[in-house]
C-alpha cells in the first residue's frame, strides 16, 4: 500500500512529425481510508474537481505549455492521467506522452481512460523513487505539476529527468507556493519550501531557469520553465 499512497500523495496535494529515431523506454486532499485506496473512481472524483486550480486551470496550464504536434512529452507523477490525456490531444498523432507514475495501478486507469478515448499516443512508464525510467535525450518536454515536493530523494529524480530531455528541451513545473514565515492552511502543510527554494535546486542539477509564466487561474500555484542547456553533457 506504501507505494499507492505515496502515489495519491503526488498527484493529490495539489500536465515535430517524427523526429529521429529515439529510444524506447524501459519496460491537500486527506490520505484514504484502507477501504478506498484501491478504489480509483474515488481518486478520479476527489482530484478532477473545479474546487482545485490544476484541474480548473487545466486547458490554460496546457496552452503555457506551448507544446507542438510531434513533440515527445512527459507528466511525471502522472496519476490520475488528466494532463497525459489532454497533452496526447495536443501533441497529435506524430507525438508521444509518457504517463510515468511509482503506482502501477494509476498507470492501468492512465492507459484504460487513454483506450477508451480512442488515443493511441500514450505510453504508460513505471518509475522508481530515485529515478523516472524515461529513455535518454528523448524528450521535448518534461511536465511536473504538484510533485515535486513528495520525491524523498529529489536530486537523483531531477537528474534522471535532466537525462531523459534532448539539449534544448524544457522541464515545466507547477507547484503551490510559500512565502518564507507563511502560517500555512492545512491544504498546503505538505509543502515544504517555496519557489526561491525550488528553482535553486532544480538549477543546481544543471538546468537553465527560463522563465516564470502568468497562467489564468493558477492563484496558489506557481507556473515555471527550465531549459537543459545545448551543450550539455548530462
């Protein structure tokens, strides 16, 4: 249950035609009672609700995005699959979205919903707590929204990120904010640090801070982009 639960935690406390061949990949909502943590259509109503900005804001999340047709895309920390499906949608049918998540029943409802809706451009990615198996300099673009605060071990997890995007490509993060002294409500008291916080670890793996974005409807969320740099060697 341990592996779930983290699972929930990440998603619920708060998204070119063929291009060279790439490589293939690897094969605050209140924790559940034991009765419901297998039970995902419960997840499905408690997280895709207009009472939370991520899901409210979702088609302006996804503009900022900028994503275009073709681009190969991961939501790490996946969950539910709101964003893989409505990336799928935008990167049309050259691209390609991993749904990667550590819980593999959320990967089998990513990959139930993504069949049902007829989408063929998804791929579902297990990942582990230090590293999100993503095949190397393959992505476009790397999308981590309300999750990052959970990875225990967040270097290796950027590092493994910063492996799997081509030179060029941009890690986009939305995360809830706190100011330094903030006396923090309940819905936010698993945020750990604020953005000041954030960007400086995530540049310390290497990573360029590019820009923060204004996304209507984000008012508790932060909306920033990272690129990893051309000539890197990560």
């Amino acid at each position: 249950m341990r592996r779930l639960t983290i699972a929930i935690l990440l998603w619920a406390a708060a998204c070119s035609g063929p291009a060279e061949e790439r490589p293939a990949p690897d094969t605050a909502t209140p924790e559940p009672a034991a009765e419901e943590e297998l039970n995902l259509d419960v997840w499905l109503e408690r997280l895709e609700v207009g009472s939370r900005e991520l899901y409210s804001a979702r088609e302006a999340v996804v503009a900022a995005t900028n994503l275009q047709p073709g681009d190969w895309v991961a939501d790490v920390g996946s969950g539910t699959g709101l964003y893989t499906l409505l990336f799928a949608e935008k990167v049309g049918a050259d691209g390609l979205v991993f749904a990667e998540d550590i819980e593999p029943l959320f990967l089998d409802l990513v990959t139930q919903r993504a069949a049902d809706a007829d989408i063929k451009n998804v791929t579902a990615v297990l990942g582990r707590e230090d590293d999100v198996t993503l095949p190397k300099e393959s992505l476009d673009v790397v999308f981590i929204a309300d999750t990052y605060h959970y990875f225990d071990d967040r270097e290796a997890v950027m590092r493994s990120v910063f492996k799997a995007l081509k030179p060029g490509g941009s890690l986009i993060m939305v995360e809830f904010d706190i100011a330094p002294g903030e006396e923090r409500p309940d819905y936010k008291s698993h945020v750990r640090f604020g953005k000041d916080a954030v960007v400086s670890e995530i540049e310390f793996v290497g990573f360029t801070f590019v820009e923060e974005k204004d996304v209507e409807g984000l008012d508790e969320n932060y909306f920033v982009r990272f690129e990893k740099p051309t000539q890197s060697e990560g």
